[in-house]
C-alpha cells in the first residue's frame, strides 16, 4: 500500500463522504426532514463515518487509528439500520434502501480489510503522519518508562491507566482517575475525586480542584485554574439509548484561564487566553481573550487583565492594571496586551 499523506486521500474516507451526502438528499427531498429524530439519527451517523477515519489518520499511530476505524465501522452499522427505518416509514422506496444500504455494506467490509492491514503492518507508530502541531505539554510516557515517584506524586488511592503521560512535578491525589492516554504537564495539581478522561491533554502549570470530570475533547493549555466541581460537557445532545462516541466535541481552554466553582462549559466553545469565568456560569459560546464572564447563560460583564483585576478602559482604550502595572488596550471589541 502506498504512503498516504492526508485523510482525503482513503478511499474509504471518500466513500463515507459520499454516503453521508447521499443521505442528507434523501433528507432533503422527502418527509423524513421533519421526523426529527429519526432525521437527526442517521445523519449523525452517517457523517460519523467519514469524521471517525479522519480523525483517527489525524491521530499520527496505528493503534489509535484502529480504535477509530472500528467506531466507523460501527456507524456504518448504525446507518443501515436507521435505512430500514427510514424504509419502514415510507421516506424512501425498495431501491433506494438496496442502494444505500450497499454502499454502506461496501464501506464496512472496505474498512475491515483495511484494519487487518493495520494490525498486521510493521509500522506501528506514525505511519502516516511525519508531523504534529498539536499543542503538546512537556511529558513522560508512562507506557514505555518505569515509574519513577521522583518524577510526580501520585497518592496511592490513585488510578493511573496505561499509556498516560505526566509532567514532573506533577501532583495527583487521593480517588482521582487519570485515564487511557492522558497526557498532562508539567507542575500540574490535579485535587482529589477528579476524573481525567481518555485523550484529555492539561498544559504545565494546570491546577485542577476536587470533583471535576474533565471529557475526552477537552484540551487545556498552560497555566489554566479549573474550580471546584466545575464540568466540561462533550455531547451537544446526550440520550442514555444512543451512542454518541464518535460525536465528541472538541473544547480548547487557552492559556491562563480560570473558571469558578460550579460552573459548566458546553462543549465546542473555546475559550480565549486569560479569560474569568466567575462561579456557576454556564458558558454557551465563544469566549474571547481578557474577558469576564457570570451568570447563567454567562454574560460577559467586562474585561480582565492577567493578574486577574478588573480593566477600566478610559476615553482612548487603555487601561492599566493595578497589580502588574501592565497595560492594555480595548480595540474593535477585542483586547490586547501593550505592556508597561
């Protein structure tokens, strides 16, 4: 098989494209539109498929690419079964099943020859991939090095699971769960009975109260305060009987935040550098960098500098901290930094 440089390239990532284009025509052309559920389920599904491949290729390693090949695979699955469904309510006629559910059917067994390749090849790491730019902490990989409590402390309550990556100098205590393929900073303090899930990536200097769930999708990069019991979500909407696994959303939290007890990040809102979200805010959307958020849905009441002092802006944009002396300046709705 020939090197392949970019996800777009698979021809299974095409095929699965394609398959989710055809069914969003059927929604678009029939009744099935406003079957709401029924809509919102196969169209989930169908873009799940594409969306999986791509992002395990993204991934950079065989073993991670596998994983995500197999949900694909399981959402080509679903989609057929929604098909019948969609058949059994009159969406669509026998011909159109027969033909969607063959490519469905062609995609699953496409990508079940190509996660036999994976499993036999001898390249087991960045097969595809010769680059990351993700935001990486400083860490070491606790699947190839010997534990060392030099490094970091964890209490002995602690579970720690294979493939978790740690920063020296980093603390986790009592009941807390680091999961698959964590990887956290430098000098991080992670408090007791939090849960840290699979492929969650905390900067250095994260500090990290008792009881909070940080979910897969949740990147925080360096020197970010995360409040007691706060919550990360990372499904837009959650139902017991559906399987939402392959639609988690991505939420970065940039350098220097804090978010205050009690408060709740929607998934896919980003949040800008040196932003404060006060106690029991419920974010919404977008943060921008600097800027100060409360209330429930979160409202931004103004701007904050990165000692954490409220900015007065005066007739020209500036403002001045009272602790760094550092000043800043309000331009076009957007704050910056423009030192002393």
């Amino acid at each position: 098989m020939a090197t392949v440089k970019q996800f777009e390239d698979l021809e299974i990532w095409q095929l699965a494209f394609q398959l989710s284009n055809d069914i969003y025509a059927v929604i678009k052309k029939t009744e099935l539109e406003t079957d709401y559920s029924l809509r919102n389920q196969i169209d989930r599904s169908s873009i799940s498929i594409s969306d999986n491949i791509a992002e395990g290729f993204e991934r950079g390693g065989n073993k991670e690419f596998i994983h995500f090949l197999t949900i694909a695979k399981a959402s080509c699955g679903e989609v057929r079964s929604q098909l019948y469904k969609v058949h059994s309510r009159s969406y669509i006629d026998e011909d159109k099943l027969t033909n969607l559910k063959e490519k469905s059917v062609l995609i699953s067994k496409k990508i079940g020859a190509f996660i036999s390749y994976l499993q036999k090849s001898d390249y087991k790491e960045n097969k595809f991939k010769e680059e990351q730019t993700e935001y990486q902490p400083e860490t070491r990989n606790l699947k190839s090095e010997t534990l060392n409590p030099k490094l970091f402390f964890n209490h002995k309550t602690a579970v720690i699971d294979e493939g978790c990556q740690i920063g020296e100098g980093t603390k986790i205590w009592h009941f807390s769960h680091v999961m698959p393929n964590c990887k956290i900073g430098k000098n991080c303090n992670i408090g007791q009975n939090v849960v840290v899930s699979p492929e969650v990536i905390l900067g250095n200097n994260v500090k990290v109260q008792n009881n909070v769930s940080i979910y897969t999708g949740v990147i925080c990069e360096d020197d970010v305060f995360l409040g007691p019991s706060m919550v990360f979500t990372n499904v837009i909407n959650p139902r017991s009987a559906i399987n939402r696994r392959g639609e988690y959303a991505k939420t970065i939290v940039r350098k220097g935040v804090s978010i205050g007890a009690n408060a709740t990040i929607v998934c896919g809102n980003n949040i800008g550098e040196y932003a404060f979200i006060g106690a029991g805010a419920v974010v919404t959307k977008e943060v921008p960098p600097y800027a100060l958020l409360v209330g429930n849905p979160a409202k931004q009441i103004g701007w904050i500098s990165e000692y954490g002092h409220r900015l007065e802006f005066d007739e020209s944009g500036e403002a001045l901290c009272e602790e760094s002396k550092e000043k800043y300046k309000l331009e076009n709705n957007s704050v910056s930094k423009i030192g002393n």
